[in-house]
C-alpha cells in the first residue's frame, strides 16, 4: 500500500469523523468556538466545516481515486 493510499484513507476517515462528532458531540472541538467569536456563528461554522470536513473528504476521495486507478488526472 502506497502512502497516498494511507493518506487518502486517513483524511476520508478524519473528514467523516468530524461531520459525525459535529453532531453528536459539538463540544469536542475546541477551533470552533474561536472561529465563531471571529467570523459569526454562520461564518464560524462555515470556516471550520470546509477545513476540517469538506477538505478532507475532497483530498482523500481525490487520492484514494488516483491510488485505484478508477480515473485519469
């Protein structure tokens, strides 16, 4: 197993790990609240989950993609 395999699961994993936890157990994440008092509670909320959500989701899906050669870049 290569290591952008490792990578691509590791994000994937991370990524649905925090849109899970957001839910259940939103006190887990300290960056949160910080974000918020800067940007707004929508703004916040926006920042954090598109770095640390929809980001990794992205890259892992896209390395994982490459890693099993089910597409051409």
């Amino acid at each position: 197993m290569e290591l952008n395999t490792i990578i691509g699961f590791i994000a994937v994993a991370f990524g649905l790990y925090t849109l899970v936890a957001r839910q259940l157990a939103p006190h887990q994440f300290a960056k949160l609240g910080p974000m918020k008092e800067k940007f707004g509670d929508r703004g916040g909320f926006v920042v954090h989950f598109l770095g640390y959500t929809f980001m990794p989701l992205i890259i892992g899906g896209v390395l994982l993609y490459k890693a099993f050669a089910l597409g051409d870049f």
